[in-house]
C-alpha cells in the first residue's frame, strides 16, 4: 500500500506555492522571504580599479574604538583588519555589547567609558561609533586629550551651537587628524562624480540632489538606538547620505535653505507618539529641501521614512554633462559632445574613476562598499599626514543645512541663510 501522502504544509511552502499560483516571479517571492537587514549594510556591491594595493607605512596606529550598538559600527569599518593599525582598546557603556566589541575586534583591553579610555596614553586615535547626539561633544573631548578621531554621521544632532564647538576644537588642534565617515563619499557613483567634476568634465554644476528614503512600516518600531535618539528624529537632522551629493563632489557649500514637512496621514499616528521628540520638535515624517549652492546652482534633498524603495543617492547636471545614477550604480555618465570630449580627454591623462584597492583582508563593507575606505583613508592621513576624505568643513556644511532646513520646515518654508565653516 502506498505510504499516505502528509498533510502538513510548511509556511513557507505554502507561500511559494500560492504566490507561484498567482502568478509572481520568483524574484518577488524571494523578496517576500527576505530577512530584515539594517539598511545600506546589504549594500555591498563595489568596484575597484586594476591596479594593486601597495604598502604605504611599516608603523601601526594605536586605535581605540568606542560603541557597538545596533548597526555595530564599532567593528564593521573593518580597523581590526587593517595591516596598519592596531585596536588597542574598546569601550561601550553596556558591558555585554562591550564584549562582544572587543570580540569582534580581537582586542582584549576594554574600559567602561570614553572617559576612562582617554586616560591612556598610549591610544593615538579613537573611532567614535556611538550615538548622534554624543558625536560633537566626544569629538571635542578627544581632540582636547591629544588624539586623532572620527565618527560616524552625523557631525553634531539638534544643537546648532555643536558646531562651533567643533569647529573651534579643530582649530585647536593643527596636529591632529579629525575625520567625519560619511558613507557616501565612497559610494562608487560620488566617488566618480568628485573625480570628474575636478578634473572639469561636467563644467558648472546647475542643479544636483541627494536623497536618502528609508522606509518604517506604520506601527512598527524604529531601529534600536541609544536612550531612543532615533525614534521620530527630525527627518534633517540625519542629512549628510544626502547633502554628500553635493558637498562631497564640489566641496563647496549651501548659501541658504527653504523645506517643507510632510505630516503624519491618517493612520501614522505611531510615528509621533513613545519618542523623545515631541511635535513640537518634529511633527513630520518626511522632508523636502532646496537650497542655493555656492557656486551658482540649486540643489534639492529628500528625506522620508514613507514607503518604496530604499535609496542612498543622488545625481547631477551641469553645463556639459551629468551623472543620473541609479541607487549609486557607477554607470551614470550623461554628455553633449563637449562633455564626451572633455571625459576622452580626463581618461586619456589618467583620470581613473573606479576604486582603488584595499589591503588584502580589509573588506570595502556596507553602504556601497565605504567602510572599509573610509577606515583606511582615516589612516592613511595620519601615517602620511594628507587631509581626510571628509574634513571638518565638508563635514558641518553636510550636516548643518539640515539642521536649518528643519527649521525651515517647522516655519512654512521660510529660505534661511546658512553660515560658512571655515577656518
């Protein structure tokens, strides 16, 4: 007798099958499937250049990581994998993410604190991955204790007056390195955007936008972070993804800034209730910006938490040429026959638009392959003393604007100025 056939139908059979039936492709049903990620750390696809990676330096830097939170940032930039460096110490405020920091980085030396970290000496830089708005009060606080740093974006978080602070520890500070690790500096398209525009390809820029949409379904809960600073943060206030699509490709600036706020619809309620933001503070869930740049054009931002796709990005048109990537591709060059010319030309003197390679272990990592870069750019200019990739200018240009821009939004759109940093 033939052995009866179960009954029992997996979930996941089950919803093959009936997904099957109603005539989605297997692409779409493999979607469906799809485990949660942290947004932008599945963004690895990278591309790099032909040539080989070189050792620069036979001297170690002595760094000491701070934070391991949700994104554990403290040990995906990959220092601990660098030929170059040494992770001499960590530190988070939880013991248990505290350990598995040290873990990851294969570190056995670990302090309570910043603070207690900063007493040792022999520590020459410190990464700091922890939260937003401790960014520009630690940077501070390393920076006076005689130590290189970077940190994660964005420069400061709800107090414009951070910035000055920061700016005038710098100023304080010739000797030391200070490095923002915005992402999108190395993202494969605005890498090649700032390559091109500096060796003249696109002419002036007259219009160029970034944008930065990552969605959170109704009723759900925001992305764990430290005391909640996350949760219904003024869309703005996180910036700098988007406002790189111009500060990093140029390095210029934005004269001024007008935005408008999309609120909660019917049934977004949960978006502005159990969160340290009051809507007095933030009462949008979206936000739109756009400003006048310093060299004459308009550039337009997006930030918005509504639903479709996820996107870190941006594209530009200028006077012989544009980049209209999507979603951070590298094929994204658009030109008039003077723009075609002027990139033959750039190419033909050597002009290389691909990434070069990283030392052999060091993965080029999350958010289009930049962590990795962004550690050993940091790196690299404290053992040959170069600038960093994102410097203290570019760094509070990219994040003040947003700050500005919801305020703008708070007040109907009203265009304000925004400062220079420079020094």
């Amino acid at each position: 007798m033939e052995k009866e056939q179960s009954s029992t139908v997996s979930r996941r059979g089950f919803l093959g099958s009936g997904l099957a039936a109603a005539g989605l492709s297997i692409s779409l049903i493999d979607y469906l499937r799809a485990e949660d990620v942290v947004p932008g750390f599945d963004q690895t696809k990278t591309d790099t250049d032909d040539s080989v990676w070189k050792p620069f330096s036979d001297k170690k830097v002595r760094v000491g990581i701070v934070g391991y939170g949700r994104c554990r940032f403290g040990a995906d930039f990959g220092f601990q994998n660098h030929p170059n460096v040494e992770v001499a110490a960590v530190s988070d405020l939880i013991p248990e993410r505290r350990d598995g920091l040290a873990a990851a980085c294969r570190c056995e030396k670990k302090y309570d604190s910043l603070e207690e970290m900063l007493k040792d000496d022999s520590i020459e830089a410190v990464f700091l991955a922890t939260d937003a708005p401790s960014h520009a009060r630690q940077t501070v606080m390393v920076l006076e204790h005689g130590k290189h740093v970077c940190h994660a974006v964005p420069a400061f978080m709800g107090d414009i007056d951070d910035g000055e602070r920061l700016l005038e520890a710098v100023k304080n500070s010739p000797g030391l390195k200070y490095m923002m690790f915005e992402t999108s500096v190395f993202r494969d398209d605005l890498y090649a955007m700032e390559k091109l525009y500096a060796a003249g390809v696109f002419g002036e820029i007259a219009y160029s936008e970034g944008e930065y949409h990552h969605p959170i379904s109704i009723g759900d809960p925001f992305l764990e972070s430290y005391k909640g600073w996350r949760n219904n943060c003024p869309p703005m206030w996180y910036p700098t993804h988007s406002s790189a699509y111009y500060v990093g490709i140029t390095h210029g600036r934005f004269l001024d800034v007008t935005a408008r706020g999309v609120r909660p619809q019917k049934g977004e309620e949960p978006f502005t209730v159990q969160n340290p933001y009051d809507t007095s503070i933030n009462p949008f869930i979206g936000e739109v910006s756009l400003s006048r740049t310093s060299d004459g054009g308009l550039f337009r931002m997006c930030r918005s938490r509504t639903q479709g796709e996820t996107i870190e990005g941006g594209r530009l048109r200028g006077q012989y040429a544009g980049y209209d990537s999507h979603n951070a591709r590298i094929e994204g060059f658009v030109g008039d026959a003077e723009g075609k010319r002027r990139l033959e030309e750039a190419l033909a003197g050597g002009l290389k638009l691909k990434k070069y390679p990283l030392p052999p272990g060091v993965s080029p990592g999350g958010h289009g392959g930049s962590h990795g870069y962004l550690m050993d750019n940091f790196v690299r200019a404290i053992l040959l003393d170069q600038p960093t990739k994102v410097d203290i200018r570019d760094s509070l240009h990219m994040t003040a604007m947003g700050y500005y821009a919801h305020i703008s939004a708070l007040n109907d759109g009203e265009t304000i100025t925004i400062p220079e940093y420079s020094f």
